[in-house]
C-alpha cells in the first residue's frame, strides 16, 4: 500500500509544448548539413596502412583478395562496363594478358555496342604489340558496329602506322562500301595522297561526288585536279557538275568556282558568259554573291560597257522580283520598262510592256486604273516614238481603247492622244472618228474641249458651232463653255449671235458660276460700248443679287462712261445701293460700299458731299457674345467688333438711351475721382464752372 502510494506520488514528466510554430528564420537543408560535414572532415577515414609483400605467397594472397573484390563488384551490378574495365587494366598492370583478354570478352557477351570497350580492348592489344589479336578486335569491331567510324579511323591508323599500304587500303575499302559520312572519303583520299596515288585518288572522287551529290563536293574535286595541273580535267568537272545540277538545282556558289576557275586560266570571254548563263537563271535573291564577283571580274578585265551591263542586269533581275511579288505594282513596271527600254532590243522592249499591260486592275473602278492607263500610254509612245511603227502604234491605242470600261468610266487623255496620233500621221477622219466615237460612248468636258481647239487649229469653224452646241446640251450649267462660244462668235464678227448666246445662258435656271458670266456678258457689252445695254443688264443683275460688289461696279461703269452727268449718276447709285443695303444683316459688306463712296467722293466731290458721307460712317464697337459648341454646350464668351451706323441709330431709342447712359456713368466717375483728390477738385472751380450735355 504504502509502495503503491509513493509510486502514485511520482510524477509524469510533462511533454513540451511548441508555442511558436511560425517557421525558424534560418532554414537548414540536408545538402547543407552533407556540405559542412565534408567541410568539417567528420567522415574523413584515414588511409589504409601500406603493405608490402615480400614473398610469392603474399603476392598469391594479394591477387586473390583482389580478383575476388572485382569478381564482386562484377556479380553485383554486370551492366556497368567501368568495373569490367578496371579488372581488366588491373589483370593487364600484372602482366596477366590472358587473364585481362578473358575478362574483355566476357565483357562483351555482356554489352558488345559499348564503343569504349572496344578501344580499351584493342589498345591493349597494341600497347602489348599483339597486332594480330589487334586486328581481329578491330575487324570484329567493325563488322559488329560498322556505323561507328571511330573504329575505321583508329583501324587504318593503325594498319598504315604499321606499314600495311595495301590492307589499310582494304580496310577503307571495306568503309567506303557502307557509304560513310564526308570526312571518310577525305580521309580515304588524303591516304592516296600522301602516298602520291593521284589516279587512285580521282578515282575515289569520282565514286565520291556520287555518294555526296553537294555543290562543294564537286567544287573540291574541280579544286583537287586544278591543284595537280590537270586543268582539262577540272574544266570538265565543272561542266559535268553543271550538267548534273541542271536548272532546278542551280547553285551560285558552283558558278562563281567556275568563273574564277577560268579567270586563272585568262579566258576571260569563257567568264563571262558563265555568269551571264548563271545570271540569266538564278533569281535575285540566290544570286547576291553571283552579282558581286562579276561586278568584281568586270571592274578588273571588263570595259566600259561591260560594267554597265552587269549594273542593268542586276538591276533587272531586282525589278523581275518585285513585279513577281506584286504584279499590280505598276510603278515597279514603269520603273523596269525604263531600264529595259534605255538598253534592250525593241522585242524586248515589247515582251515586257504586254506582260505588263496583261495585269489588268481586277476592280472596275476608276482610281485603281489611274496608274495602270500610263503602261498603254508609254507602250503607245515607245512605238510611236522609238520604234516608228505606227500602225503598231495605232493597234495599242485601239486595244486599249477597247478595254477600259467606257460604261462605268472612261480617261480622256487616251481618246485626245489617239487623236493627235492620227492628226501626226495626217489621218484627219480617223482622229475625228475616234473623237466622235468618244463624245457619243461617254461625254465628259475634257472630250469636248478637245475636240473643239483640234477643230478650232483647223479652222473648221461650223463644225465648232456644232460641237458648241452639243457641249451646251451635255452641260448647260457650265458657264466657261457659254463664254468661249460667245468669243468665238465675237471672234467671227457676229455680235448678235454672241448676245444670243449671252442672253440664253443666263437664262438657264442652273450655272456653276453666273458672277462670271454675267461678268463676262457685261465686259462683252462694254467692249461694244453700248452704254444703255450694259445699264439695263446691270438693272437685271441687280434683281437678282444686292451684292455689294455689285453696285460698285455698277458705280464705277457709269463713272467711267465718260458721259455727261456720270458723276451724278455714279452718286445716285451709291445712294440707291446705301438705302438698298440698309436691311441687309452683312454690314461689312455697308461699310465696304460706303467706303467706296468716300474713295469717290475724296476724289470727285465737294467738302459737303463729303461730310454728308462721313456722317453716314458707322462707329466700330466691340461687343460680347455666347459661344456654342458643336453639342449645343455652352463654350464661354466671345469678344467681336460690330458697326452701329447713324442711320440706324436714329431709328432704335435704345442705342440712344444706351448711349446716355454711359454718358452718365462717365461723369460719376470723374466725380468721384474729384472728390478723392481735392487739390485738383479746387483748381477745377478755381479754373471756372464744367458744363455736360
């Protein structure tokens, strides 16, 4: 009981509690904890003593232990081939070559594509002077990874380092039938070099270049019989590789070789048309380097036309691409028909300008034509002009003629130079032809005029009558035609026919710009100095328009009749035009005519006239107005100068009584500034009583 008791006094020790279990601040990583041990040393054991034996027994006892650990480590994991290699250098280090070649095939009955074994294996052998058992390995070898041409290498090495010619050649024979990567016929062929086997060496190129279809294959083979003097022969490489490429495969760098080839051997005509053959069939983009060396060969043995060849065919080709890219690129057109039509034969010329002109704008609409009609104009002209075939000439017209869609739209320029075409070649009814034909498919202003000055130069005056007429027709509401029919009539002498046609065309209910037809029908009348006609049309103008313009003209007309009583009448109509003008709401358009007024009266009339003119003058005020903007907000004030003239003053209470009151507020403050200044204000009363009105 009382055990029991003191057993229940003891007490259970408590398990901590972690309070704070935020993570530590300092984190430690088992790579950590390795990395300070191996710092520390704390597994550092310390060398096993060294043994020395000094009997054969020991020795026995030595090899067995040691066999035995190797067998192990062998047992335990087969695949790792280091193990097997180690045994095996260790076997060799004791001289035991047999005991090491048996652990080298048991090695590889475990893992024969192990391409280290192998080595390891046959550098034995030949660090042990075993050549035979050397080549067995390597023969093996080859035969069991015939891909692996590290063995190749080191096999004919080896069978050349021993002075075996002939079977180091079998061996790459032997290679060279499973058809090996480049640098094993280079080193096939570099072997018959050294060995002065020149015959052997073409040989092999030949089978080579077959194997190894590549530019530069055949460029090194071309190269290797140009070194050797046998320039016949490389001439013919370079033929056959040309040959053997042909035109889908062509290369720039094989024709570049060629060239420089023949620029060593001074044939320099065989050159040139090397790279024009190259130049002719490689696109631009291919050919840079193809350019630049010929550029180079005709700088150094061309003349002066065979550097500008090479310049325009470079240029040539680049505008071939762009036109390719992009056929409806008719400025890279224009641009390339301008290079070919400076230096190229007329069939050349031709070819290019149909290619061109063949790229027809795939929209019917006019702005997308407006650059491709220039194609048939220049392909019109260069035969007109460079070729001097007018009947070609008249055949690119025709056709292009027929191809724009009169319907939607049609270029005047193109009927007008046909015309002028056939008036060159003295063909008359053909250009009238082509000109009526144009006027009846599509009237267009430009037509008419054409036509009219082409009939004007000829004198055939009816006919303009004519053509005037149907012009008129087409567009009455063009004023400028309505004038120039009446100068020519005025031309001819025939006044009335003119004033007809004066009279007509103002008469139309819509004109493009009536002030200058009734301008022109007012000089027309002044010309005839009809005084009266030219008052009454005036009279008519103005019951149309109150311009201000207007009534100074009309002013100045009868001032500069020069008949009697013009000043009077001048003045009239300047008082007439004041008293029209007086509701009009422009009132610059009043003060520019009253200004006119005065002008005129400064130089014609009397002081009185004057002052009665300068009374009429407006006062320039500058006011305030609201702004609004597009949305109808609100934008601020505005500050802008009116004119309140004395006229309308009179008329309107309220400008009177606003002037009065600006009067008033005018004399408080001068009051005002009196009282605050009373030394001025007694040398005012003493100066004498102010009077105001």
């Amino acid at each position: 009981m009382a055990a029991s008791t003191a057993a229940g006094k003891q007490r259970i020790p408590k398990v901590a509690k972690v309070k704070n279990k935020a993570p530590a601040e300092v984190q430690i990583t088992a790579e950590q904890l390795l990395r300070e041990a191996k710092e520390r040393e704390l597994e550092l054991l310390p060398p096993p003593p060294q043994q020395k034996i000094t009997d054969e027994e020991e020795l026995n006892d030595y090899k067995l232990r040691k066999r035995k650990t190797f067998e192990d480590n062998i047992r335990k994991n087969r695949t790792v081939i280091s193990n097997w290699i180690k045994y095996a250098q260790w076997e060799e280090s004791l001289k035991e070559i047999q005991r090491a070649r048996s652990i080298y095939e048991r090695a590889l009955d475990v893992d024969y594509r192990n391409i280290t074994l192998w080595l390891k294996y046959a550098e034995m052998e030949m660090k042990n002077r075993q050549v035979n058992h050397a080549r067995n390995i390597w023969d093996r070898a080859i035969t069991t990874l015939p891909r692996v041409n590290q063995f190749w290498y080191k096999y004919t090495y080896m069978e050349e380092m021993l002075g075996n010619i002939a079977g180091a050649r079998q061996v790459f024979e032997r290679w060279m039938e499973w058809r090996p990567e480049e640098q094993a016929w280079h080193s096939y062929i570099n072997f018959e070099l050294r060995y002065k086997e020149v015959d052997r060496a073409r040989t092999i190129y030949e089978r080579f270049v077959l194997v190894h279809p590549d530019v530069k294959n055949w460029i090194k083979y071309a190269r290797f019989e140009e070194k050797h003097g046998y320039f016949a022969h490389a001439r013919k490489v370079y033929e056959r590789a040309v040959e053997f490429f042909g035109d889908e495969h062509m290369d720039e760098h094989l024709y570049v070789a060629f060239a420089k080839f023949e620029e060593n051997q001074k044939e320099f005509e065989r050159v040139r048309v090397i790279y024009k053959y190259a130049l002719d069939r490689i696109s631009k983009q291919e050919a840079q380097e193809l350019f630049k060396n010929y550029t180079i060969f005709e700088k150094k043995f061309g003349d002066r036309r065979g550097i500008e060849d090479i310049i325009v065919s470079k240029r040539r080709f680049q505008y071939e691409e762009e036109v390719k890219a992009n056929p409806h690129n008719y400025d890279a057109w224009f641009d390339y028909l301008r290079l070919v039509e400076s230096d190229a034969e007329a069939e050349t010329v031709r070819e290019v300008y149909e290619r061109a002109i063949a790229n027809v704008p795939p929209v019917q609409e006019k702005r997308h034509w407006k650059r491709y009609i220039y194609l048939w104009i220049n392909y019109a002209l260069y035969e007109e002009l460079e070729a001097k075939d007018p009947e070609r000439t008249r055949q690119v017209y025709q056709a292009s003629l027929e191809l724009i869609p009169h319907k939607k739209f049609t270029f005047a320029k193109m009927w007008l130079l046909y015309a002028q075409f056939e008036i060159r070649q003295k063909n008359l009814p053909f250009a009238r032809r082509a000109l009526g034909t144009s006027i009846g498919k599509c009237p267009k202003n430009k037509l008419f005029k054409g036509y009219i000055e082409l009939e004007l130069q000829l004198r055939e005056f009816d006919r303009c009558r004519k053509l005037y007429e149907k012009f008129l027709e087409f567009g009455p509401e063009n004023c400028t035609s309505w004038i120039k029919f009446a100068e020519l009539e005025t031309i001819l002498g025939d006044i009335e026919r003119a004033r007809a046609i004066y009279e007509l065309a103002i008469s139309q209910p819509r004109l493009d710009m009536p002030e200058v037809l009734w301008k022109s029908y007012i000089d027309f009348e002044i010309e005839q100095e009809e005084t009266e006609r030219t008052r009454n049309l005036y009279r008519r103008l103005l019951q149309r328009t109150q311009h201000v313009k207007v009534w100074i003209s009309f002013a100045q007309f009868e001032l500069s009749s020069g008949k009697e009583g013009s000043l009077a009448k001048c003045r009239q109509i300047y008082e007439e035009a004041n008293k029209t003008m007086r509701n009009c709401e422009e009132k610059e358009e009043r003060l520019m005519l009253l200004e006119s007024w005065r002008n005129f009266e400064d130089e014609f009339g009397t002081a009185s006239d004057k002052e009665r003119v300068d009374k009429l003058m407006p006062e320039k005020v500058k006011k305030r107005r609201k702004v609004q903007a597009d949305d109808g907000s609100d934008a601020g004030w505005e500050e802008y100068y009116d004119y309140i003239f004395p006229e309308d003053a009179a008329n309107q209470p309220n400008l009177k009584l606003l002037a009065m009151a600006k009067l008033w507020k005018k004399q408080q403050q001068e009051k005002e500034a009196g009282e605050q200044d009373p030394d001025t204000d007694t040398a005012e009363r003493e100066a004498g009583p102010s009077c105001s009105y």
